[in-house]
C-alpha cells in the first residue's frame, strides 16, 4: 500500500505544524480537524493510505481489491465521524461555558 507521501500532494501527517501563526482562532471544523490529527494522526494516516490504495485498485481496474477497500473506508470513516461528534459535542459545551450570553 503507498504511503501517504507517496500521494500526488505529498501531504503526510509527520509533516503537519498545526495552525499558523498568524490566524487568531481557527473556525469549529478547523479545530476539530487539528484535534483529530493531534489526537488521532494514526486515523488520519490510515484514511492517506486508504486514499492511495483506492487510486491503485481504481487505475487497475481491480475488481475484488475495490470492494474490500470501500468496506474498509466506511469503516475507517464510521469511527472518525464517531471521534469528531464527541469532539464537536465537547467544543460546543465549551463555547457555551465561555459565552457572556445566558444560554436557557
């Protein structure tokens, strides 16, 4: 299976720095993606290499690796979806705490 480096954007998780220095906050969906790479760059990677290896079945024309690999990306995609509703469940109890507007 290629390595995420391998990819056309060369993107690999080792080489991810964060966000940069010069934005203030980052948006929700810009957060919960650092905490995801933060907290869980192993999941992330895989979702990489499922990508490269999809592409690889897909320019073969690989019928049966085709099918394992799309069982396998829903799951990898169920449990990250599972990860990130508990993160944006928890950022949102925090914005709420932080708010000077009384939530009822």
């Amino acid at each position: 299976m290629a390595h995420a480096s391998e990819t056309k954007k060369g993107w690999a998780i080792e080489n991810y720095r964060g966000p940069s220095a010069s934005s203030s906050r980052p948006s929700v969906g810009a957060w919960l993606a650092n905490v995801l790479i933060r907290e869980r760059g192993d999941q992330v990677q895989s979702m990489f290499d499922l990508g490269a290896a999809l592409r690889q079945a897909q320019a073969q024309l690989s019928k049966d690796e085709l099918r394992k690999l799309h069982r396998e990306r829903r799951r990898v995609i169920a449990a990250s979806w599972t990860t990130q509703r508990t993160w944006r469940a928890t950022a949102a109890r925090a914005l709420v705490a932080q708010s000077p507007v009384a939530w009822k």
